[in-house]
C-alpha cells in the first residue's frame, strides 16, 4: 500500500489475493495509528503492474462491466531493495484516510482530521508510523496520539460514509458553527449502549445504541451517496446503517474465476496462441529486427525457456496456418469448457494444466465414472465490483446491479486479478446413475417438500429472480463435495480452509455431473501434492466410505436432520456447522444448497439418498 501524497511511501504490504478477497478497492484496511480506505482504480498507476492474459476471463469480466475492459492486471508492485527511498518504496495500492473523524486517546476530544487541535506527524523513515495527536498534554512526541472514531455509516447500494457526529449529538439540529465534542465510555465491556457523545457547548448527550437497531432509520440521516475510494457523491437517500469500523459486513467482493486450460497440446503453441494478438505484429518482420525486439516484450518472460530460435518458428508456424484463435466463451458459461477439459479423453501435460488418468476404486463402480488427477492447475481471480452490508447472492450473477459499488469514477478499462496455482482432484459421476436417481419418486417429493419452496421464498425475500434454482444434483454433489473436502482435510496435510470446490452440474443443456476439489495458494503451499496422492485409487475408496458414513448421523441430529428449511428460512436441509458447512474460502455457494438427506438415509429421512440404493 502506498499513501496518496504527491510523493507516496509504501507503509504496508498486501499479497495480490489479499486485494482480491479481504483488502480490495473501497475496502478499509487497519495502519498501526490511522485507518485508511483503498482508493479506486483512477488512482493506481499500472506502469509496473503485469499484464495477464486470460481471454475466458476477460469476456466474462467485460459481460459484467462493458467491453471497454481491455486488461486483467496483477497489483503494482516492483521488487524492494536497501534503498528505504528507492523507487520501490512508491510503487503500490494508494489508500487515503478513512474515516476522517478522529479522537484523541487521552482527552477524548472527537473531531475531523482537519481541525486545529489535531496535527499530522510524518515520519519520513518509517511512513507506516505517521500519526495525528493533539496537543491537550504533554509537547513534540509525548502528545496522545488521535485514533479513528469508531463508527462509519454504509447503506445497501454500497455507499460509505462518516459518522454523522453533530448530526447525531443534536438529534439533527446541527449548529451552524460546529460545537465541541467529545466520545466517552463508561464500563469495560464496549458494547454501544456503554458508548456517548457529548456536546461540551450545550451539554447534549446521547448513547451509541440509538445508532443501531430498529432506532437508527429515525436517528440517521439519509445516505448522500458518498464514495470515499473514489471521491465522489451521486443522488441515493436510501436509509444508512451504522457499522463498526472493521466489520467484516463494510465490504464483499465480487469476483469472476476461470481455471487455465491449454489452448494447444504443445506448451510452446499455447503460449504463442495465448499471446497472438500481440505476436501477430511480428509474424510479418524480417527475422533480425523481429527477434531484437522480441526479447523487449513482457511476455518474453514466458516464452524465453522454449530458446528464441523455437519461439520464432512457431509464432511463422501460427501465422502461416492463419485460423483464428478458439472462440472465446462468454461470461455465463465458464464451467462448461472447463467440464470439457476435466473429461476429455486426452491426457494433458502442461505448466499450467496437467491431468491423469486414475482407476476408480472398486468401492465407487456403481456410480462414479470417472478419476482424474490434476498435479497443476492456475486459477485466476479478477474483482469486478463489492457490496456493503449484505454479501452478493449466489451466484453473484445473480445481484443487483444497483448494489455493485464502482472501482472508478468511470467505466475502467481494467480491473485487478490474482492467479493462484494448485492441484486438484477431479470426481466425474455416472450420468445414468444420476438421472435416475433425479427420477425417483422419493427424491422428487423431498425437492418439492423442502428444497425448491424455501428456494422460492428466499429469493422473494430478497427481489431475486427464482429462477436461479441449480438443481437437485446441484445439492447432491455440492454436499458430497463438504463431505470429502472434511474427510481430505484430515489426512492431505491441507486445512479444510485450504481447499476449495468446483461443483459441475448440468448447465445450458450440456450434461454435467462433476466435483473438482482443488488447493489455489499464492505460494508452494499449494502444490505440494497431498491432494493427487490421495486421489490415487488405494486411498480414495476408503475416504469416500468414511465420508458417506459420517454423513449418516450428525452429532447436532436429531435437530440437523430435522431441520425444514421452509420453517427457518434457509437454502439448506439436514446440514449444519457441525457435519457440512464449510469455510468461505471453500464454498462457492456460502454454505447455501447443501442436505445430507440427498446422499444418505439419516434419522428423519429413507430412500431419498443417493447412495442408499447403491450396492455395498
């Protein structure tokens, strides 16, 4: 992170997934004396931001924003050296203070940044230690340092806000000259009841807790649309909610994910073709001149290992054949060419995609169809937007747009992605097998029981389209994915956290049924190979039985097999914390449209299962 002074220092540092899930655009992120907010894309300079291509990616990201969208960057970054005012010191995400309200640690005296009684102190050498104090004891550095004020305001179409502070205190009567005031706590607990704000020119006092709850729509001002990360204000007035700086609810990425697949068998063809559009330009030099300029390419990089002699003969090779690139797919079917790769025929060796071929356990003939490792797999993440308050619906397709939160002030011609490498294991179910099983009577009775009415009702509550229902073998797999991910996690030597699930299912007419689980770190963590050894049919019978039968009581039932998600209000049957649920970083559905009851019989459920009429 970099400060956006006319002549930044980096005073902290990110990793480029932190920027996609925890710390991205908009999103508020904690310095050891100030608070400070991500400014949006107009503000970062991408003079050392690395291009990456990935056209899958880049269709669906310009379906959602415009195809004004022309690059997927990594963050800015350039490699640091002992030189603490080198130029790498001034390469990074600019943030901005945020929120601007302060209060001082000693006399708790609350009031903007800009006022006299607080007064910013730099330091130069360690730019991460800048801080406001106020002067109400002591001199020079023994002064109380002035914290952020704990509160911020946020409504439902993204916006942010500070606190209204005169606003508040004078339950809307706010002075024409701004009173002094000052935020107290009595008690040690923190909670907002023990928290005031007091006027110290008219004596008013009131507690935090009238910000929360069903008091705030009448205590709070409408929203003015503000967007701090950009600068900007636009017409909202909708109603705000009080947030306490730092909760997890001030900010939810949006993000779009593609796996790498080979656009040739050759990996030197795959690089030429990944990076055409620009190695067109040389096809049609001379030799010589194409070659110097070449190795000044950013994309040399990559192509450097294949030998330039290599290089330059497959990029005439691609240039006589003259075929235009594989079409690209859009933005709403991303799973299918990758459902198309996990069970092609072909065994494919790749950099970044290679897969294997592996029996299926003699325990899983009856309905598993198929086994493929996959010893290497490039995931690559783009952020495309956020909410505040409520997370994106699930799919995140599926939200608003009314509540997506912009990156620029205008139409951003590109957005920020991360790429993560890992491996993965790939479950291909027999077609047949779950067909029928979706015929079944049982199975349809517990759908139109249970499931699709509390999807119908969920979706009404939230001006979500219904239609938006996956499927009954949706459910299936994505619960027996939870399962195996629990049953992997206890022997690969991966946390449950760290591995992540891809549900393929029937989708625009094209016949799915698939699990990939999968490891995506930003380091070796990822590929160290305990999840492709465990794939291996010695080993994947015996968890796959443990799965299942764990599946069958849960140490909450009879509660969890009991649970009706129509009474409740909720996208899941028998499933809890306790025998399902898994980590946000797991889950691509937030825990949603998961029942054991799909897979096996459990204490309130018969015959529904699908593994209850599979032999052994």
């Amino acid at each position: 992170m970099t400060s956006p002074d006319p002549q930044p220092l980096r005073v902290g540092t990110l990793r480029p997934n932190q920027l996609l899930h925890t710390y991205g655009v908009g999103a508020m992120a904690d310095l050891p004396n100030l608070s400070v907010i991500m400014q949006g894309l107009d503000a970062w300079k991408v003079e050392k931001s690395t291009e990456i291509v990935e056209e899958r990616l880049l269709a669906a990201v310009r379906a959602k924003l415009g195809n004004q969208v022309a690059h997927l960057r990594l963050p800015p970054y350039e490699q640091e050296t002992y030189d603490p005012f080198g130029s790498w010191a001034k390469v990074g995400v600019p943030v901005q203070l945020f929120p601007t309200w302060l209060r001082c640690s000693r006399c708790n005296r609350l009031g903007r940044a800009n006022f006299d009684y607080f007064e910013l102190v730099p330091n130069s050498a360690r730019p991460d230690r800048n801080k406001y104090v106020h002067s109400c004891k002591g001199s020079g550095s023994n002064r109380p340092p002035a914290l952020p004020a704990r509160f911020v305001l946020a409504c439902e179409e993204g916006h942010l806000d500070d606190f209204p502070w005169q606003y508040y205190a004078h339950k809307g009567d706010v002075p024409e000259s701004g009173h002094s005031l000052k935020m107290t706590e009595s008690g040690s607990t923190g909670e907002a009841a023990n928290v005031y704000v007091t006027c110290d020119e008219c004596g008013k006092r009131r507690p935090m807790s009238q910000a929360f709850g069903a008091d705030a729509p009448i205590n709070l001002p409408a929203c003015r649309g503000r967007h701090p990360h950009l600068g900007t204000f636009s017409t909202c007035g909708k109603s705000t909610r009080t947030l306490v700086l730092g909760a997890t609810n001030s900010w939810f990425p949006m993000q779009l994910r593609v796996f790498t697949l080979p656009l040739a068998d050759d990996p030197l063809e795959h690089l030429v073709e990944e990076f055409w559009d620009l190695l067109l330009l040389f096809a049609g030099l001379d030799e010589g001149p194409a070659k110097e300029l070449l190795v000044k390419q950013n994309c040399w990089s990559e192509l450097e290992p294949h030998g330039l002699d290599n290089v330059w003969r497959a990029i005439r090779a691609r240039a006589a054949r003259g075929t235009a690139s594989p079409p690209t797919r859009t933005g709403e079917d991303l799973s299918i060419p990758e459902w198309e790769a996990f069970t092609s025929a072909k065994v494919v060796t790749h950099p970044d995609f290679t897969t294997q071929d592996e029996p299926v356990p003699s325990s899983a003939r009856g309905w598993l169809h198929r086994v493929t490792l996959v010893p290497r797999l490039r995931e690559v993440a783009a952020l495309y937007g956020f909410t505040r308050i409520d997370a994106p619906e699930w799919e995140v397709r599926e939200t608003p747009d009314s509540r997506r939160a912009p990156l620029a002030e205008g139409d951003p011609t590109w957005v920020p992605c991360a790429e993560l490498r890992g491996e993965g294991l790939f479950l291909r179910f027999d077609e047949a097998a779950v067909a029928a099983w979706e015929r079944k009577a049982e199975t349809v009775l517990r759908a139109r029981q249970r499931l699709i009415p509390a999807h119908d009702e969920w979706c009404r509550r939230r001006d979500v389209d219904p239609r938006g229902w996956p499927g009954l073998r949706y459910v299936l797999l994505h619960t027996f994915a939870h399962l195996l991910i629990r049953e992997l996690a206890l022997d690969s030597g991966y946390s449950a956290a760290g591995i992540a699930e891809r549900i393929y299912a029937t989708r625009e007419g094209v016949p799915m049924a698939g699990v990939l689980l999968y490891t995506a770190a930003p380091d070796s963590e990822g590929t160290l190979g305990g999840l492709v050894s465990l794939g291996r049919s010695a080993h994947l019978g015996h968890l796959i039985d443990r799965a299942l039968e764990s599946a069958r009581l849960c140490s909450s039932d009879p509660l969890c097999a009991e649970h009706d998600p129509v009474v409740h209000g909720r996208l899941y049957g028998a499933a809890c914390h306790a025998c399902l649920f898994a980590s946000e970083t797991s889950c691509e559905r937030g825990n949603q449209y998961l029942d054991r009851a799909l897979l096996v019989d459990t204490l309130a459920t018969r015959d529904c299962g699908f593994f209850s009429a599979i032999p052994g």
